[in-house]
C-alpha cells in the first residue's frame, strides 16, 4: 500500500480501496453523509451514514429478540442506538457519573454498561434523542468523539486511586496522548454542538504533530483524510499488575519504575483480539517488544507508530487491517526500522521487565493519602437494578450523597475513591441497604469473569454473551466447589462471536460464540462455543482450541476432567492457565476426546 502527500491512501494488491475507506474519503472528514440523515426524518440512517457515525461514539442497533416476529408483521426493525462515552483511563467525577445515570434512565434503557475500555455504554437511544445525549455528555466535560470509528480508542491505564507518583505520572502521560490522538476536524462539533466546543480547561490539549510525513494532512496531521485502516487501541500498565491487558492492544505502555519514579516505558506493539474462524489470514495475537522510550518520548513514539500503521496497514481488506498483520507480514525488525525511519533515528532496546502479576483492585485499600478507595464487583458490567439488587439506585444515591469521584477498571467494575476511613462503615452499611455484593460474597471465577453485551442489540453475535454468563458461572461455582478449588484464581472471558472484545484469546478459559440455534419461534437461541484454554490471567500469552462447536449446557462438564488433573498434577504456585500450557492443550483435548468415545455405547 501506498501513500500520498495529502493523506490519501491505496488499498494493497489490486490498489482496490475496501467501501468503507471510499466512504471516509468522500466524508469531508467524518461529516457527510451523516449530518444530512441525522436530520431527517424516520428511526434509522443508511449503512453508509452509520459508518461515519461510530467516529462520533456511537453505533446503530436493533432488538434482534424481536427482529424476526416485526418482519413476519411487515414492521421495519426496532432501532435504537449505543452511544459510548470516551474516559481516558476510566476516570470520572460524580457529576459525570449521575448525568450518565440520568441519561441511561431517561433516553436509555435504563442500565448503564461499563466497557472492558473503561467507558460507559447507553444502550437503547432513539434517533430523535442522539444530538441532546452527545451535548449532555460534553456538557459534563466527557465526550463521544472516537470512542468508536477507525481511530485511537479510548486509552486505557491502571485506575487506581493510589496516591503515588507512579500511577498520578501514568494517568498524566494517558491523558496527555488520549489528547494529542484526538481526532482534530471540526465535523464532531459542528454535528453535534452546532459549532461550539466545550473544553475541560484542566485537560491536555492537543499539540501540532510531532513526527512530520508525507502522509501528513492540514486538517487531521496525525490520521489524514481517511483516518486508520482499522481502530488502533492504546493502553498503559505496570509490569506488576498488568490490569489493563496491555499486550491485547495495537501499543502497550509498561511503565519503567527506578528509585520511586516513573522513568519511561517498554513499548509492546500488535496485539488484537478479533479473528475470523472461516478466514485462516485472520488470527488474534499479543503484543511483541518493540523498545524501551523515557516519558518524554511517549507522544512521539506513539504518533509514529500510528502514522507507520496509518500508511501500511491494509485499506483493501478490513479483515487484515490492524496493526498485528502489519508486523507479521514484515517482521518485527522490519516494522522497527520503518518507525525509527519515521523518528529519524534509532530505538532503545526494551528492559527485562517481564509481566508478573494483575490486581482487580476490589475490596477496601488506602490510597496513600489518609483516604480509601472501594473496588465493587459489577457482573459482566451491567450497572441495573434486579430483584434484591439494586446496583443503579445504590450508585446513584452514593454519588448524590458524597459527591465523590470513581474509576472505572477494564474488568469492567467500579472503584469508589477518596472515602475517608471514618466513613467506611457507613458505607460498607450503604451495600447491605442496596444488596449490593462485595468482593468477600463474590466468588472467585465471576470476579475475574466477563463478557461482551452480544445479542439482543450487537448485530455481529452468533451467540449469547452477557445474558448466559452468569449461569455458566452459577454451574462453575457448583463444580468447583465439588473439586475443593472455590478459591482458585482464574479468568472466563465470553463472547457472542469472534472478534473478542471481551477478549477471550488470551484469557486461561476462553468462550467464544461458534454457531447460532433457533428457538421455536425463530429467534436466535443460545448456540455452541468454541474453548480455548492455556492463556493466563496475566495476559501475556494466548490460549488454544481445546475443543469446537460445544453446546452451552456442556461447556463445564467437559472442562470438570481437565480440573480435576489439574488438581491432581500441579506444579506448586501453578495457575490452571500455566498448567493447561504445560501439559499441552491438544494433549487435553486428545484426552478428552479419547475419553468421550470411550463412554459412548456400543453400536449394533
């Protein structure tokens, strides 16, 4: 693929340019033919309106539970819209957070959904309730601008409120580099503010660009007229608590940590979740060493790794154009030498800091200030009320309460900060009013446990995801429990298809959505899966199939054998991750196989 000096951009092979890249050409940087649709009449847009409108944080849905019984009546389906809410290394205030609930409640459907990127979801918004939503959520100094789109996504970093100058220097450089990969056009304000941009005065603005090429743009430096092939995703962790998965992401960030101080960072480049099982070009991988940069390098190294993925990455084929496919074509090397081209000068080696270890962050723990901050489990991030628990309300009334901030993890929980010690029973007193759980009556596999919204409202699901995950869970707790490993640690991640934003490649049990049932009335019903074991809760490593197309009522009875030699043969300190990649996955899955045939009956 090449480039040229006005940011245009050819798609690989035949130079054919995928529809998606002609329609961000055409778009007038993200403007056309968005704003016309919006204001229009009617409850949807057309598909090409809503390619533009995920720039803008937001995607068109329909209730697919209901989408075969309104075509049998002749209606058109039930649209509504997601709208996510950009939050750099999930930080947010209380007004943030109940202007989001209000929003939730009144143009929503009432849930608010925190995203394994450290956002919020409103599901459930109707098209006549777009622009006031977009203009309430800047209105709170948030904002929807490329939450979604083939741009920077939301960059993530640890979010604990610990007064230390490591995590406050890392929050500072996430925040500093969400800034300066913003999207610069004036089409987001022009749409949605009718020209006025509410800026946070405290928050980094973005500079000019840094690492000047040819596929440079007077309007967007950084993206050019087309913006990215593909999203790109962007996180900052620590060695020893890799809480935001840092090699799931296009760049990771591991702090460097010498006498106290926050020094630099190991740059880990090309990771990805998303795969598609019928096209073997597709795969999912973790991020590779790239080098090691001190904190006054972080915009630069960043700005060219995006313009490096900017002027390669395949614009013909949206299935290979991420970041990942860029470094396996060429190689690691290759790919380094082309950013130090773009630097104008050599990379540092990376350190040896290998990644050790990963904290939830749930549970009471002092900040370092004289203050503590509490960790609330919230399954598979879905902030509603149901039955005893009224999660919404409690939230709610605690943030109208005290007025404190909170942040929100990639595990998708919330962390409620600054609570000063005198004050802890009486708030440990607020979760029993609103039957809200802690971490002590969570059990260990549903805290580490999550899953991807999938059906009724994402239109890529096969499967259900969020809505079965607790029951899956239900039976892993009553198998482990039999097995005497309740308390053991260990990650499930779920998704109703492959392309893994729960990401489910990398975990120690993946669940992937693999074929789709019927229920009797047509609609989609619960499927099979496919498992993957052998990654680790550390994230560093990716699982492997252990076996396809698996019923979801089986899936705990085929992991029981693996659990139960687990038990037996671990090594001491193993986690069931490490142990699955030790023995081998395949050798587990021939076990098994060998195992269930063995147990069928006899034929005549």
């Amino acid at each position: 693929m090449s480039t040229g000096g006005n940011g245009e951009t050819k798609g690989k092979g035949n130079g054919k340019l995928s529809k998606v890249e002609a329609l961000k050409r055409e778009s007038q940087y993200l403007k056309l033919p968005l704003l016309d649709e919006l204001n229009a009449g009617g409850a949807s847009i057309s598909d090409d309106a809503m390619q533009i409108l995920k720039f803008h944080g937001s995607y068109q849905q329909d209730d697919r539970d209901v989408r075969v019984q309104r075509r049998r009546e002749g209606q058109e389906p039930a649209y509504s819209f997601m709208v996510r809410v950009r939050i750099p290394g999930g930080r947010i205030d209380a007004r943030q957070y109940l202007a989001c609930d209000e929003l939730a409640r009144s143009v929503g459907n009432g849930t608010l959904r925190i995203t394994t990127r450290q956002e919020f979801q409103l599901h459930g918004v109707l098209k006549q309730d777009l622009k006031a939503t977009v203009r309430r959520i800047n209105e709170t100094l948030l904002d929807t601008l490329a939450a979604c789109g083939d741009v920077e996504r939301n960059i993530l970093c640890c979010p604990a409120p610990i007064h230390d100058r490591v995590r406050a220097r890392m929050q500072e450089d996430c925040a500093a580099l969400a800034a300066h990969l913003s999207p610069r056009a004036s089409s987001y304000w022009d749409i949605w503010l009718d020209g006025e941009k509410i800026d946070n005065p405290d928050a980094p603005k973005p500079g000019p660009a840094l690492v000047p090429t040819p596929g440079d743009d007077a309007v967007e430096p950084i993206y050019g007229k087309t913006y990215m092939p593909r999203k790109f995703k962007t996180a900052f962790a620590l060695p020893d608590d890799n809480c935001t998965d840092a090699y799931a992401n296009d760049l990771g960030f591991l702090a460097v940590v010498e006498g106290g101080e926050l020094v630099g960072y190991n740059v880990v480049v090309g990771g990805g979740m998303g795969t598609t099982p019928s096209a073997r070009k597709t795969f999912p991988a973790v991020a590779v060493e790239l080098c090691y940069v001190p904190r006054s390098e972080v915009l630069r190294i960043a700005e060219a790794v995006v313009k490096v993925q900017r002027d390669f990455g395949d614009r013909g084929d949206r299935k290979r154009a991420r970041l990942k496919y860029v470094i396996f074509d060429w190689g690691i090397d290759a790919f380094r030498s082309k950013v130090e081209e773009y630097l104008g000068g050599p990379l540092t080696p990376p350190k040896d800091l290998p990644v050790t270890e990963v904290d939830d962050h749930l549970g009471w723990h002092e900040q370092g200030d004289g203050s503590w901050f509490l960790g609330i489990p919230v399954e598979n991030g879905r902030i509603k009320d149901e039955g005893s628990l009224r999660l919404a309300s409690g939230l709610r009334a605690y943030f109208e309460r005290y007025g404190a901030p909170a942040r929100l993890t990639c595990l998708q929980s919330i962390l409620l900060a600054d609570i000063p010690a005198d004050r802890k029973d009486e708030v440990n007193a607020w979760l029993e009013e609103y039957g809200i759980a802690s971490v002590e009556r969570t059990s260990t596999v549903r805290r580490w446990a999550m899953a991807c919204p999938a059906l009724p409202t994402c239109g890529l699901a096969v499967t259900e995801s969020e809505r079965v995950l607790p029951s899956v869970l239900d039976r892993f707790e009553e198998a482990m429990a039999a097995l005497g490993l309740e308390g053991e640690r260990y990650s499930v991640h779920m998704t109703g298809c492959p392309n893994g934003c729960a990401r489910p490649y990398n975990c120690d049990i993946g669940l992937v959505g693999r074929g789709a049932s019927k229920n009797p009335d047509g609609s989609p019903g619960p499927g099979t899966y496919t498992i993957f074991l052998g990654g680790r809760i550390q994230g560093d490593r990716l699982n492997v199939l252990f076996k396809d197309y698996v019923p979801i009522d089986r899936i705990v009875d085929e992991l029981i054998p693996v659990f139960s030699r687990f038990k037996a043969e671990r090594e001491e300190g193993e986690s069931f991750g490490d142990f699955c990649h030790r023995v081998g996955v395949e050798a587990l899955a021939a076990e098994a196989a060998a195992s269930s045939s063995a147990s069928e009956p006899a034929k005549a």
